[in-house]
C-alpha cells in the first residue's frame, strides 16, 4: 500500500513538473491583454526574477486579477499552486491547461508540495500565496502559511517576496503596482517560524509603503 501511495505521489508530481507550456504562453498572453486593458501595471524590481534556476515568488492575494499581474511580470513559466476547487469551477479548463498544482485543502497527503518541491528541483518557478487564500479583511496580511519556507529549505530555492497593490481593483479607474523584493534563502538549519515571519513582515512593509 506505501509503494503505491508512493507511486502515485511520483506520478502526480511527474505530470506537472513536466508538463508541456503551450497551454500556459496562451494563458500569459490573455493576463497581458486583460491586465493592461483594464489595470495598466507597472512593476518595480521584476529584473530580481533570475532568468533561469528554480525560484519561488510569493505573493500577497487580495483579489483574482493578482496572479494574471504576476504572470505578466516575467516571461518565464510560473506553475502555480492553487485551490483544487478552481481546477472544477467555470474556468477549470484554463487551470488545468496551464498546468496549475491543485491543492486539496481537506487533505495532508503532501503530494502538491511533493509536486511544488519536484518543479523547484528541475530548475523552474513556483508561485505561492503563503496566506493560502484571499484577504478580504482590513489587515494587510493574513498568517501565512508555511509552505514556501518549506520548500526553499527543502531545494535551496530562493523565493522573492512580492507584493501587489491595486487600490479597490476597479477596472478602468484603480491602477495595479508590483513590487518585488530581494530573494531570500532559508538555511538548512534555519527555524521556519521565525523565516516565515521574517518573510511576512518584509511583504507587509513593503505593502504600507505602498498601497
């Protein structure tokens, strides 16, 4: 039974490791189109985003449009992990498409960070919201969860903490702002707590300085 929970767990991160990026250039060009026409980004400090090696950027989530922002922001193939219900919903096809990591939040099976790890470990990008949903309250962030320090302790990956800005996200009328910060590497001895609130509180300056 172990051998076969183990098989599947490789197989699962296998297909989105390697999966083909077609289907994900055609869902960044349509976040450029709708991100531009209706949000006019700019971003400050996307040339931090290493041009190849594996890299985790982590993100603030404030509303749907940030993770079209964030793939605007780099030609490079983000996999990103995300809610197993949006690979269902509506526009399912388009998260599957582009090869997005679903992530049952009822299950600790680990095989989405089993999967996150394998992208990370063939050199690519991951992209996480480490407050693992949006924030709808008045704070600037919600806890984080652990997930990105666990992988960047785990592959050595360094993950740049970014945030995005878009005032009440009104299309025509509030304009979204990116803002990337220096990477940072969590040591293989380093408490995860403590990375993960150092992580936190860089992202939620960076935020009130600019929202």
């Amino acid at each position: 039974m172990e051998s076969d929970d183990r098989l599947k767990e490789e197989q699962f991160s296998e297909k989105y490791a390697t999966a083909d990026d077609g289907a994900y250039r055609l869902l960044r060009l349509l976040c450029m189109a709708l991100s531009y026409a209706l949000y006019r980004p700019s971003f400050c400090g996307r040339e931090k985003i290493p041009k190849d090696g594996p890299v985790i950027l982590a993100s603030n989530h404030r509303s749907l449009p940030d993770a079209g922002f964030i793939i605007t922001s780099t030609r490079r193939t983000i996999r990103y992990l995300a809610k197993k219900e949006l690979h269902e919903g509506l526009f399912g096809f388009l998260f599957r498409g582009a090869r997005t990591i679903p992530v049952d939040r009822n299950s600790h099976d680990g095989k989405s960070l089993a999967a996150a790890i394998r992208v990370l470990e063939m050199g690519n990008v991951i992209g996480v919201f480490p407050e693992g949903t949006r924030n709808r309250t008045a704070e600037p962030l919600l806890p984080f969860k652990f997930g990105a320090v666990k992988m960047a302790q785990e592959t050595g990956a360094p993950i740049i903490p970014l945030v995005v800005c878009c005032g009440k996200y009104r299309p025509l009328i509030d304009k979204a702002r990116v803002y990337f910060a220096d990477p940072v590497w969590i040591g293989k001895d380093e408490d995860l707590e403590a990375a993960n609130e150092k992580i936190r509180s860089l992202m939620e300056q960076m935020y009130l300085e600019n929202k």
